[in-house]
C-alpha cells in the first residue's frame, strides 16, 4: 500500500525531555496520523519509534490525545476516544535519562489498520533528525529568547499557531518572547481585549516573558507622501501603549532605511516613552558600521538627553564575514554562473562595496540575477564590523537580535562568528536577551520545505554553548 503523509509524521517542535519527581523518565515527540482520515484508538495497530537505532514500543510507549494518555494495550480496546486527523498526538517515549541535548536520528514507525485494508494495512515510515534542546545552565547573566519572526513561514502557511509559537520556545528551555505584532496580531494596532487577555494567558502557561516589541514607522507611506514629524511621533506612541498593554518594557522601533538614523523623532518620542516606562531601542543592522554615523548620532542623543529610555537593539547580522551559504544557493538556482558566485563572496569578505562588485560583476557579463546578487551582500555585515568594537557600544545595547541564517547538524553557523561575538558581550557587561532570529528560510523556500523549529533548536544549542566557554562554566 502506497504510505500516506510519511514526510509530515513527525514534528521538530515540541521535543522535550520528561520529568516525574525530579528525575527524568524520557521524552515526548509531537506524531501526525499516516492516514487520510481520523481513527478510533483501536485501528492504530502499531507504533513504534527509534531513537539513534535504539527502539522502543508497546509498554516503553504512552500515546496522548484528548488530553489523556493511553498505553499501547489500552489504546487496543479504545473504540472511543479518537485520534482525528487534524491533530498531533504526544508520544512519550519512557527512557530514563531522556535524550542527550543535541541531534538525534529519530523513526516513527505505525500502521493503520481499517476494516477494508486485510494485511498490515496503512504502513508509514519516517526518519527525521531532530535536535533536543534543554535549558542547562550556562553560567552567565545573559538570557536566551526566541523571535517568534522565526517562525514566520510555518506560522503563514498555518503549520503552527501562536501557541504553537510560545510553546516550542518554553520546550528548548528558553524563557524571552519577541513579537512582531503586525505577523500575528488581529486588529493590530488595537487588538480586541480578548486577545490581549489570551496572550497574557499565554506567557503565564509557558512560562516565558516578552522582551522587545518590533515596531515600524512607515514614514514614506509607500513614496506617496512623507509623515510630518508629529505624525511619526504619534504612531510611535501608539505602539509604545500597545507594548505596555502586552507587557513589553521595550520597542524596536525601525523608521526609515536601516542605515539611516532618526534621531529627532526619536528625541521627540522619549518623553512618551519616559511617561509610559517604556524602554526604546533603534536598530544597529547590517550595513550599518559600529564606528559609523548611524551609532554616533544616537551615543550622542543619549549622552546629551541623559535618558535612561533609549539604547540599541544589536542585531548579529552586522558582523557577518561571510555570504551564508544558503544565499550562495539561492543565486546558484537563479541561474548566477558559479564563478560568479564565487566572485560576489569573495569581493564581500574583501570588503567592497555592494555597488563597486555589481559594477564588477557586469564587466564579467553577469546578468540581472548575479548583479542582484552583487547589491545583496548590502543586507550583512559589514565584514569591517568586528566584535571588539563593541566595546563602547555594549553599554548601551539592550536588547541583541542574535541573527542567523542557517546553523548545521555539527552546530555552526558559518557567517556569524557567535563565539568572538559572545565573548564581547559577555566582556562588556551585557546581562540582556540573546533572541534567535532565523532569516534563513526566505532563501531556501524555493526549493525545500523550512524547519524552522530545527534551526532554532541548533542555534539555541550552540549560543548556550558559546555563553558556557565565555563565561568559563564546563
């Protein structure tokens, strides 16, 4: 019989170890049915599931659905209760230790047997690998979060829900929550009072907390007109009650160009956001420089205002060396000849500017594509960034987007140097959020299905273990 759903039976999401009485009994995985329909208990024949080659079933295995858990042998005679087919079920494995934090290798194996279908029946198979992430302690000050903007495509394409969101930030042990509101938000810029009570019930079940509120101020209006000071101001306040409604102390606010500052309509939104107690933190992105005029225009704001309400967002895309590779993908499947590509990567880690390589690129011959990608290299770095410039910055740095683009099974992250990078912050006194912010699923949407949740997990994984040596803890 031709399986059915075999590459959707297991979700990266959810993933956890299990404790009872303060020991560890196993894990739990979140399972789909390999079926075309939802089932009594009794037709799930068979499950098994194997974890690094080591298989367990029958009375290693409870089967939770409806909010009960069932044992292979009860789940034989439940004509009952169902298993629709819309709905993870929880698999909690029983192995006492639970899983190791890192990769594991993981099978689900189950069959579905309906009455019409003699035999074995529906027989699926899926292979998965799959990141346990944990909260071990790491010794240091700074906290760890997750930017639901992370988890932006499946939560388009509706794989997860809010609550989906917020839960597989609580299941890798992470506790900072960053929303950008116009994603998830209904009625955004006022959302209905049920909603703001929802999300406040949602941070109180996870146990997680919001960090920053990512704001905009479209001051162009899609080039149809400029916003008049004023205007701009009244729309920062807006957002600036709607973080305090939602719990945020902090906003991100992005109001023109990246590389450029707006110090003035930033100066006249701080009393607002004195009034308030809101904290304000602009941006420093990619192509911005840390000793460049963007930085300067707001130390300096800060030290003639005296403010305590105004600091900076770091965000790690900044100190990227290298295109990531996944961009390098992405113009390959454009149709960007290969030494070009090779080209456009080296003349970015040379240090040249977006303009002088697409100039460049079109002296080789380089179509529209490879001199798209030539003005791409814009969007990281530069790679004259390096992490001790931070040293008169990490002051006044309250919040770090801690960007990515991809991390792989062995735990790298090929672009951003994460370990000199968290040495500086940790040097500097930074005691903040470090918030992931996958960016690497609009380059690869193309041409493979995004696992956002994974990619998260291997981050997670390897800034806890960039804070553990910063810091000195084994």
């Amino acid at each position: 019989m031709i399986p059915i759903n075999e590459k959707y039976l297991l979700e990266t999401q959810g993933l956890r170890n299990v404790t009872a009485d303060g020991k560890v009994i196993g894990f739990e995985v979140r399972i789909r049915i390999g079926y075309y329909r939802g089932v009594s208990l009794a037709i799930v024949s068979d499950l098994e599931l194997a974890v690094d080659g080591e298989a367990f079933r029958d009375g290693q295995l409870l089967f939770g659905v409806g909010g009960r858990q069932y044992t292979m042998s009860e789940m034989a005679a439940e004509e009952s209760a169902r298993w629709e087919f819309d709905e993870p079920a929880l698999l909690t494995v029983l192995k006492p230790g639970g899983l190791t934090p890192g990769a594991h290798e993981i099978t689900i194996r189950q069959a579905i047997l309906p009455s019409y279908m003699p035999g074995n029946g529906f027989v699926s198979v899926a292979t998965r690998t799959m990141t346990l992430c944990q909260d071990r302690p790491t010794g240091s000050a700074i906290g760890l979060g997750v930017s639901l903007y992370s988890y932006q495509e499946e939560y388009f394409t509706g794989a997860m829900s809010l609550e989906d969101c917020v839960a597989e930030v609580a299941a890798i042990g992470a506790r900072g929550v960053q929303l950008l509101p116009e994603q998830m938000m209904p009625g955004y810029p006022d959302p209905p009072a049920s909603w703001v009570d929802a999300w406040h019930a949602l941070m109180e079940r996870h146990g997680t907390r919001p960090t920053v509120m990512d704001t905009f101020v479209d001051v162009s209006l899609g080039g149809h007109r400029v916003m008049r000071r004023d205007e701009a101001v009244d729309h920062l306040v807006i957002q600036m009650k709607l973080a305090k409604r939602l719990g945020f102390t902090m906003i991100r606010p992005t109001t023109g160009p990246v590389a450029d500052a707006a110090p003035e309509l930033i100066a006249a939104s701080l009393p607002f956001a004195e009034e308030l107690g809101i904290l304000v933190a602009p941006e420093i992105h990619a192509p911005v420089r840390l000793d460049g005029p963007l930085v300067t225009s707001y130390l300096e704001l800060i030290a003639a205002s005296g403010t305590k309400h105004l600091g900076f967002t770091l965000d790690l895309g900044v100190f990227c060396t290298r295109m990531p590779p996944a961009m390098l993908g992405l113009a390959r499947r454009q149709g960007v000849e290969p030494e070009l590509v090779e080209f456009v990567a080296r003349a970015f880690e040379q240090g040249q500017a977006p303009e002088e390589i697409a100039e460049r690129v079109q002296e080789k011959g380089g179509g529209e594509a490879a001199r798209a990608l030539a003005m791409r290299t814009a969007a990281f770095g530069p790679p004259s960034n390096k992490p001790e410039a931070l040293a008169n910055v990490v002051p006044h740095v309250m919040n770090v987007h801690a960007k990515f683009y991809e991390v792989t099974r062995e735990g790298v992250e090929e672009s951003v140097p994460y370990g000199p990078v968290i040495d500086a912050l940790v040097a500097g006194g930074y005691t903040g959020s470090l918030d992931s912010e996958y960016e690497g699923q609009r380059l690869t949407q193309d041409a493979f299905d995004t696992d956002s949740c994974e990619q998260v997990r291997r981050h997670h994984l390897l800034m806890r273990d960039s804070l553990r040596r910063a810091v000195g803890t084994p």
